[in-house]
C-alpha cells in the first residue's frame, strides 16, 4: 500500500494521545432528545461502582460482546477499561482500553465516535477519508443492508454506519469505530478482522439510536464485507478491470479501473481510474447523508479545504457535481480529482475526467434512488 500522506492530522493527533501507559480511545456518547435538540446523557468512568455490569460507556458497549473480545484478545474488558472525558460539546469522549489483553490481540485501542449532525469535515477526518486526492484512502461498503463503509489499512481501521432517523425532516446519527493494530507489521487487516469491525459498528449504532430516540432502519447480520479497492503492494500496481467491464463502483467508467462493490446505502462510494500510463490517475467519489452538508463535502480539495463553489463546475484535474437526494438525507456530491503521488499531481485529462464524473455520478445517484445530478456546462 501507498504510503503517501499516511501522517494525517488526524493519525498525528492519535499517536499523541494515550501514550505510556497507551489508552485507547472510545469517543462515544448516550443521547436523548430533548425539545427538539439533542443531549447526551452521562457515562460511567474507570471509578463508578454502579455501572452496570455487563455493559461500558452507557450501554453502548457489552462487556461480553465477542467481536470485542476477539478484536481485543480480551475475555471481558470491565468499567475499571473506562477513563471518560466529558465535556460540554457534542460528540462526548471516553477512553477506552483493557487493562488485561490475552492472546491474539488485535487492536490495543479501539475509538468509536457517535455524532448527530455533525459537519462533513469532522466526519470525514473520523473515517480517515478527508484526503480525497490518495488513491489509498478509498472505502468499501459495509452492505448487508447497512448505511455504512469501511477505509481500511495496515495503519488503523475504520467503520462507519449512519443510522438515517425518520421523521418529517429525516436526520441522522453517525457512529464511528477505528481499531489501531498491536504493533505495526504492514498488513491490512483480515476479511475476519473486517467483517467484525463492521459487525460491532452496526451494534453500536443500534444502540446509539435507540438511546437518541432515532427511529432509524436496521441491516441484517454482517458475515461478510465487500473487498476493498486494492491498493499498490510493494511498489506493484495492483490489475486493473479493463475499460467497459466493471461491474461494481466504476460500471460505466470509460477507462480502465480499480472498484469495489456497488451498494445502493453506502453514504460513500469511490472508484479509481487508470490513466495512460497504466498507474491510477484520478479518483471518482459520491458522498450521501452526513457527509455533505450545505451543499458540499470538505475534502481536501488541492490543501483548500474550503468550500466548493456551486452545484457544479472545475477546472485543472478537480471536477465535481451534485443532486438532490431525499432518500439519503439531503444532496449528493459527487467528484473526480486527480491524485497526489509525492512528487505533485497526476496530469488533468479534462475531457476523461468529465465524462468518467458523468457516468460515475448518474449511475451512483440512480441507484442512491436521488434526482439526475447537475454537471457543469
């Protein structure tokens, strides 16, 4: 895998927190509503004795949950694992980490944000995912009937599960987990390791809802989750599906590509494009729900992480779109930009980029079931 711009604030900022000894953190929160606005209620810390037994941080975590215990390679992390920072902002943080690990530790931390209406930038940064000109920062959909996606590698994994609360004016609640790894040996985590990440978002997720009083649909149990988007491995460019035979994210593409599964729920959807060269040139993204708000994603757009100007429109390797989205919560965005390889940007191909946009974005926003996107003239 790449590892272009691995050192993201957000990876810096973890690295400095929970260090000697290391605590893992868990950003979580109870919530209830109240008037209209939502509040979240208070957390059990390492030191209260009236937590109840079987659960951590309010219910949202289960003490004998086996995906936790897996991850963790701990039998049944207790309240004395919960260190809680509470503050008077919305998503409220807890750190979170087992004293006592067994064998086949996973992940030595586990963080899990749960946020209502928070802004795309943060959301984004959560999932790892704000870099939108790496080809190696892609994400995979959850599926299974969730709204979510997973950004995995060798560095952290991160899940993702929205839960889209009913309502006259539908909203949304968005959890978060990121696991980061025992040790650091340069390996992306298993199809298991995945599929369970992914499992024990959509549990907390539930509670998260129910806790809120979000009335939000539920997905089936996760078994399996689809592959993520391969990345470069030692330096090897991973095959490519050729030019009209994708299938998944790219379907329609007119380049060669690098995709994953389509998911109709995924909040976001990525596919990279091949260019002349054979190397990926450019990457083409959807963002639903959450992840836009006031009519654009803050990604980050070339070091400007400002706003997108309009609906639609681009110029020098950075194209975007947009539609109405009812069904996911609000508007679509959707963009194609070309990457940063360390050493600058891969060359604009004005006319592919518009026309990969153009098939990527009425292909993705159909099946999203939103209105026909609007492309700049």
């Amino acid at each position: 895998m790449s590892t272009a711009l691995m050192n993201t604030p957000d990876q810096a900022g973890k690295r400095r927190r929970g260090r000697a000894p290391r605590v893992a953190s868990v950003i979580l929160a109870g919530l209830a509503v109240t008037a209209g606005a939502l509040y979240f209620t208070g957390m059990y810390g390492s030191g209260t004795e009236d937590a109840p037994p079987a659960q951590l941080c309010d219910g949202l975590v289960q003490r004998d949950d086996r995906d936790l215990q897996w991850l963790l390679g701990a039998r049944e992390p207790s309240a004395a694992d919960v260190i809680t920072d509470r503050t008077s902002d919305e998503p409220r943080e807890c750190d979170f980490s087992p004293r006592a690990s067994g064998t086949g530790v996973r992940y030595e931390e586990l963080d899990i944000t749960v946020s209502r209406s928070a802004g795309s930038r943060y959301l984004l940064l959560e999932l790892g995912r704000q870099q939108s000109d790496n080809a190696a920062f892609t994400v995979s959909p959850i599926g299974n009937g969730w709204r979510g996606v997973l950004h995995t590698d060798p560095g952290a994994s991160r899940a993702t599960v929205v839960m889209l609360c009913e309502g006259d004016e539908p909203s949304d609640l968005t959890v978060n987990l990121t696991g980061r790894p025992a040790g650091y040996e340069g390996k992306d985590p298993t199809d298991e390791q995945r599929a369970r990440l992914a499992r024990l978002t959509s549990r907390i997720a539930v509670r998260a809802a129910q806790q809120a009083g979000c009335k939000a649909p539920h997905g089936d149990t996760i078994d399996t989750v689809a592959d993520p988007i391969p990345s470069p491995v030692d330096n090897t460019e991973p095959e490519a599906v050729p030019s009209g035979k994708a299938t998944g994210t790219c379907e329609g593409v007119p380049a060669p590509t690098l995709e994953t599964r389509a998911d109709p729920l995924a909040p976001i959807e990525d596919c990279v494009v091949i260019g002349k060269a054979g190397k990926p040139a450019s990457r083409l993204a959807a963002y639903y729900g959450p992840f836009v708000r006031d009519g654009y994603a803050a990604t980050y757009k070339r070091g400007d992480s400002g706003r997108f100007s309009g609906p639609a429109g681009g110029a020098d390797g950075v194209y975007w779109a947009s539609a109405k989205c009812p069904a996911q919560g609000g508007t679509a965005f959707f963009t194609s930009e070309t990457l940063y390889t360390g050493d600058g940007h891969t060359s604009p191909d004005p006319d592919l980029q518009q026309s990969a946009l153009q098939r990527f974005a009425e292909r993705s926003a159909k099946a999203h079931g939103c209105e026909a996107p609007v492309f700049s003239e």
